[in-house]
C-alpha cells in the first residue's frame, strides 16, 4: 500500500480550523498515513519513504515544503491554513478539491509560491510571532504597520527582457500573484502564463518624514488604485518578465512567501516543478 504522511503546522495563522479527523478519513481510504505536528521552529520532518506528502500551513509552510522535497516521484498537496494564504487564495479554486500547479518562479535554487520583495513594509511578511498571528490573526500585522513604514535606499541593478535600469530604491518585489498582503493589486496576473511580474519603488533618499510623504503616494497607486498596465516612470516601475537578474551591493533580506532569505545576486526565472504540486479545498478539511 502506498504512504502518505500528513504534516500539520501548528505554528500557522489557523492552524486550529484543521479537522485532524476528516484529514485520516481522506486519506486513509487510498494510502498508509503517519501524522506529523510542526509545534516549534526546531521542529522538522522527512518526506523519504512516502508517495505523498499531505501540508497544512501558510504560505511559508508550503513554500518550505516544495523545496524541501527534491524527490520528484512525490505527490505534494497542500491545504491553506495560514494567515494570508495568498497562494492558495490567487492560484486555488474552491469549488475544485485539488488544483495542480504548473509553474513557478525560481530565486536562484529557491522556488517561490508567489512574492519575494525586499524593501517598504516587507519585513512585516517574517517579523510577526507564531503566536501573535494566532492569536490576533491579519491584526498581528496591521499592529506593525506603522513601525514599518519606513524608506530604504536600497542599490540595485535590474536586468530583464531588453530592460536595464539602475537606481536605489524603497521596494523592489517580484510577484508571481495577482494580490499580496491582501491587496488584490496586480491585474495583469494570469495563471501559467510564463512570466513574473516586476515591481519597482524608487528611492527618494534617507528615512525622513518628508520622503515618507513622497513614497506614500507610488505605494497608493500600486497597493490601493492597482497595477493594470505596464509602467516605467521615474518612481515606479511595473513590468512583465520571463526572467530577470537582480544585482544588490550587499546581501539583503527579501521576504518570500512569509520567510526571511539573504540575496546579493539574485536570478529569477519561470520553471515547471518536477513533482506533482496541488493545492487542496480548504472545506474538505476544515472543522464545521
């Protein structure tokens, strides 16, 4: 008999809505299952010895989860129960029990469910507690917001398609979704259509309350009004891409999918995953 292991984490924003129960029943019908519990950052798990590997968790959990498993024979379903499940929410259909992925955006060897960004506000994505977005859920970060609004001077070198530019800028994200943090935002995104989107703030100077102000209103039009057309002005750039090269003086924190990951160089490109890689109905195993 095949086996599946089912791995829960409890760490995630709604962890405690997974129906253990109807989970065993699922899969129990077709496969041997083990039950794994994630209950702290040290926690781990191996997928060896199985044919499917079953995830519970938030956009970080199944990011983790995908680049884990190198082993391309294994099945990998994932069910969102995190916070934001922004990759669920833009690629998942809930009137469907499993969707397959097709394609990914890959950050060097790193395969992205749906953002890395560095820059204005993006820390928010792996600076709030395990136990704060439990407890609190989307509040646990809006508590932040003000905090991280701040203005980075961040170089870098952008290179895709015939396009170069260089400049410092507040924000820099490569987006392979159409809403982040819950912004519905970019409207150009469609499904597997081979390409990333690319997003670029420019930097007015130093953290000051006055170059606060003048990165305000790029952020409005990018996060509130939303992305319809491709754009290359001088604060903001938004354009689409196969793939791309980034070059950074310095190793820099992004924020992908929720995680925090350290790029000087970094290439992006749009791949097909060698394993199986679905999403689940979250009602299909969500308590009543």
């Amino acid at each position: 008999m095949k086996k599946c292991l089912i791995v829960i984490n409890e760490l995630s924003g709604q962890s405690k809505n997974i129906d253990e129960q109807k989970l065993l029943n699922l899969y129990s019908m077709d496969y041997e299952v083990t039950l794994e519990r994630i209950k702290t950052s040290e926690d781990d798990w191996s997928p060896d010895g199985y044919d499917v590997v079953v995830v519970c968790g938030g956009d970080g959990t199944f990011n983790r989860t995908i680049n884990k498993i190198k082993d391309p024979s294994i099945d990998i379903i994932y069910y969102s129960f995190g916070t934001f499940n922004e990759c669920a929410k833009t690629k998942g259909k809930v009137n469907e029990n499993l969707i397959k992925l097709d394609e990914f955006a890959m950050a060097n060897k790193r395969l992205i469910g749906y953002v890395a960004a560095t820059g204005s506000f993006t820390p928010l994505g792996y600076i709030v507690p395990p136990d704060q977005k439990k407890k609190f859920g989307i509040f646990a970060y809006i508590k932040k917001v003000i905090g991280q609004y701040k203005v980075y001077n961040i170089p870098a070198t952008i290179k895709f398609n015939d396009f170069e530019i260089s400049n410092n800028y507040t924000l820099i994200m490569v987006i392979d979704s159409k809403r982040c943090f819950g912004f519905k935002f970019n409207k150009l995104y469609k499904p597997n259509d081979g390409q990333v989107h690319v997003l670029l703030i420019r930097s007015p100077g130093k953290n000051s309350f006055i170059n606060k102000v003048k990165i305000f209103f790029p952020l409005f039009k990018a996060f509130f009004i939303g992305l319809r057309k491709e754009i290359n002005k001088k604060n903001i750039v938004f354009k689409a891409a196969k793939s791309l090269h980034i070059k950074l003086t310095e190793e820099t924190p992004f924020d992908v999918d929720g995680d925090m990951y350290m790029f000087e160089d970094l290439n992006i490109k749009v791949v097909h995953p060698q394993n199986n890689i679905y999403i689940g109905n979250f009602d299909k195993v969500k308590k009543s």
